[in-house]
C-alpha cells in the first residue's frame, strides 16, 4: 500500500510542476553569454530571459561553476509585460571546460532550468591592432582540405535558425556573421592555416543551364570576400561543383560544359595563383557525379566530355585536370561507373553514421567505412575524409558529434590507416579532407565556436602538424575587434512567423 501512496504523491507533484512550467519558463536559447568565447580574467554578462505570463513572484538563479568564477549584482530589464531580461557580470578566473546554469524558482522549487557547458580561454590582455595580424602556417607532411559551406550571406538569416534559435552553443567566434567581408575571409584563412589545414573546398551552385553562367552563393564569399581579403593567398582553395538540383545546376549537353561553364571555371578560379592544383593540375569536385552522366546521356558520354574538360585545362597551361566525384556508399557498381566515365577519386562530402551514436561508435563507424572504401579501391581510388558530427538541419535522423578530444582519436586512427594501406604515388596519400568548416546548422563544423573554442583546430594541428603544439590563438576580441554580428532583430522577426 505505501508504494501506491508515494506514487500517487509523485504523480500529484509532477502535474502541479507541469502547471507552473506552463505558466512561467525560460525562453528558449535566451540563456547565453553575451560574447561567442570567453576569455579568463576578462568579465562578460550572462543573460537569460523569464516568460511570465501569469506574473507569478519568482526567483532567477545563476550558477557559476565551482572554480571561483564570480559574479556581480543581478540587473533586471522588463522587456514586456510578462517578460524579463536578467543579466548577471560575471569573471572566470580559470580557463578549461566550463558548466553554468540558471534556475528559476517559485516557492523556493525549480521549475525551470537551463543549462550550458562552454570553453573558457586562457587568459590574454587585449591589445588592439588595426588590422588582424598575419598567419603562422604551421607545416604540415600532408594536404589537409575542409570542406566549406558558403551559405551565410547577408539576406539568407532563415539558414542560421539552428544556431539562433536552438543551438546557442554553436555560435563562431566570429558571431553571427555575414560572409561577404573580406576580414571574415581573413580570420578563416588564419585560423585555418595556423592549424595544418591548408585548402578549402567551397561549394559552388549554379543556377541556370544552358546560358552564361549564373551562380549563387559565388559573389558574397569570392569577388566580395576571399579574392578581395589580405591573406587569402597564404592558403589554396577548390570547388566542389554542387550539380544536384537537376533542370538548373547541371548541364544541358556538351555544349554548355565546354562554351559557357569549362571557360568561366578555368577564367575565374583555375587560373589564380591560389587555387588548388597537383603536379599543375586543378582539382575538380563534383559532388553528383553520376549526374554529369544524366545530363549528357550516358557514362561514355561523360567520359569524353571529362577528358575534353581536361585538354581546355591543357590549353589553358595546365598539365590536366584532377576530377573527383563523391560517393558515401560502397557500391562495385557505381564506384565502376566512376571509373567508366573517368573520374580520378572518389571522396565524401561526410560520412553517415546511424542511431545516433556513442563517440565510440561514431569513430569505429568512421574507420569501418573508411576499410569497406579502401577494399573498392582497384575500382575506384579514394582520398579519405573524417566527419566531426552531424545533426541534419532540423535535427532529424541520427545526430551525434565527437568531442575535440573524441576527433583527436578518429584523426590518429585515420592517419595511421593511410601511412600503412595507401601507396605512395595515389593523392589518398598526400591529401585528406575534413567534413566540415562550417555547416553550423546542419551540425558539423571546426571553425573556433563558442563550446569547444579552438578545440577541433588543435587536434588537427596535434594530429598533422610537426610543429610545436603550443601557439597563439586569437579572437577577434583580443585586437580590440567586436563580433560580425548581423541585427538581432532580424532573427527575432524570423521567430515570430
């Protein structure tokens, strides 16, 4: 009998809790610092919001982590009428892994709470500069390339609703930024390079077949951003050719491929001193290659329109081309369908990891895919990539990340994998690619961002860099620069539709 009475009592309790959760809560994601990283010794502002529609007498509690980190007078700004903005000043005096929380309480129960873990830097005075200070490349045996997502120009902030309005935790260093500024290009270049990586892979889009070339994307990242920043020459970069939205980002026939869309690449991008080339070849990725086929008919169609690709690169002044299709399955068939048309490699955009996975299992998953592809390769010959985490755009499907210290590991077993199964005259020895830069809201990224800060970046300099490990990480903050934030009210209309 006494177990039914203590169930009841529970059963009584959590409903009453439920009633006063309707009526008064935390807004969703509102709990943040008030800067993308935070540095030791260098005081901040947390802030939270508390709906209180019901004007129920509440308390808001912020805890601190138990290292000493102190915090000032709570401040409180009405916002509305049942709402209101509370916002604490707060030091961390320790740098490392960090816990905080906020409560709110009625009655002197909790019955809302939110909760966020974030790096904290070391230490650092602020010293400002007029300028971001030059790269440090740090030398690396091996091509390290990463994949980047150019999607975060000025007018698209619907693509940034995962970072604004559920994942506060992923907010870049950089803030919540618009691509198209040349020091945006600047600070990646430097980050990147001062971390072993040293090309990035852009995706590029079409938009109209069959006509002069019209792109999207293409004008806010490249004329107004990279071809127009300070050290975009201190690292190389690719295209990744995004030909998926059948009608538009293809092909009509050869034609088109060698009159409008072969010219423009090799006029635009092929010729700087900075894109990507090997043993004076550009490298191509195509990310549907079977596509290609589609378009023109057949895969021997498409073989001779890739080597008539290669003989305009000829012309040109280059020795070839290098072209790449992309392929996260393992199927003999497609993979000789890749050789049948004369694609050079294969590589992955990312690698598909299900039932949202332990970092365990993410990192064995990796390495299974990695051997299956490897077994292919008299078929077709790959470049290896390693994914960082994944959670799709609506975190649909399976979604799981790796810790820095987590893709540390997945990155020694991979570089391990390849000095003992690839041969030394195939690029899949020479070059690696990692997935991604910064798809912030689909869920995979190593750029410097708010939880782990530099954290994937130093794996990848502690995993394919000889140089020292310790060195000189820098935010904007600490030249006396504030974040690239786009307005906030331009994502808070968003959330309101």
């Amino acid at each position: 009998m006494k177990y039914i009475c203590l169930l009841i009592a529970f059963t009584i309790f959590s409903c009453s809790e439920l009633v006063a959760q309707e009526k008064i809560n935390i807004k969703r994601n509102s709990f943040q610092s008030d800067r993308p990283i935070i540095r030791a010794n260098r005081p901040f502002h947390f802030n939270v919001i508390v709906e209180n529609p019901e004007k129920l007498k509440y308390e808001c509690r912020l805890i601190l982590p138990g290292d000493g980190s102190r915090m000032g007078k709570e401040m409180i700004t009405a916002l509305s009428d049942s709402s209101r903005q509370h916002s604490w000043e707060v030091e961390c005096l320790q740098s490392g892994q960090k816990d905080f929380a906020v409560e709110v309480l009625v009655g002197g129960k909790v019955f809302s709470r939110s909760a966020i873990n974030q790096v904290v830097m070391p230490a650092r005075k602020v010293e400002k500069q007029a300028y971001i200070p030059a790269p440090r490349p740090a030398k690396t045996d091996i091509l390290v390339g990463a994949h980047n997502c150019p999607l975060w120009e000025t007018g698209r902030y619907e693509l940034w609703n995962q970072v604004v309005h559920k994942h506060q935790e992923r907010t870049p260093a950089l803030g919540i930024y618009s691509q198209d500024n040349p020091e945006i290009a600047d600070w990646e270049t430097k980050w990147a390079v001062e971390h072993g990586i040293s090309f990035f892979i852009y995706c590029w889009y079409r938009t109209s077949q069959n006509g002069p070339v019209t792109t999207q994307f293409e004008k806010s990242v490249f004329d107004e951003a990279l071809f127009k920043s300070k050290y975009g020459d201190q690292m190389k970069f690719t295209i990744m050719w995004e030909n998926q939205s059948k009608g538009t980002s293809g092909i009509t026939d050869e034609k088109d491929l060698m009159e409008n869309l072969m010219p423009y690449w090799i006029e635009k991008f092929f010729k700087r001193d900075n894109y990507l080339k090997i043993d004076n070849k550009p490298v191509l990725y195509i990310y549907r290659p079977l596509f290609v086929s589609d378009d023109l008919g057949s895969d021997e169609k498409a073989k001779a329109a890739f080597n008539m690709m290669r003989e305009a690169c000829k012309k040109a002044g280059f020795d070839g081309l290098i072209i790449m299709g992309e392929e996260r399955g393992f199927q003999p068939a497609s993979l000789a369908r890749f050789k049948a048309m004369g694609l050079d490699y294969t590589f992955q955009y990312c690698w598909h990891v299900s039932n949202s996975p332990s970092p365990e299992v993410a990192i064995e998953s990796q390495m299974e895919q990695i051997r299956k592809m490897q077994s292919l390769h008299d078929v077709m010959p790959q470049v290896v990539t390693f994914t960082q985490a994944w959670s799709g755009w609506q975190d649909e499907g399976s979604v799981w990340k790796l810790s820095p210290k987590d893709f540390e590991v997945l990155l020694r077993k991979g570089k391990a994998f390849i000095e003992n199964n690839f041969s030394k005259d195939e690029l899949g020895s020479r070059m690696i690619i990692l997935d991604n830069w910064n798809e912030w809201s689909e869920g995979h990224y190593l750029a410097p961002y708010r939880e782990y800060g530099f954290g994937y970046l130093d794996a990848i300099r502690n995993v394919f860099s000889k140089d020292p490990e310790k060195h000189d990480d820098l935010i904007p903050e600490d030249i006396g620069k504030t974040p690239y934030n786009m307005p906030a009210e331009l994502f808070e209309k968003k959330e309101k539709k």
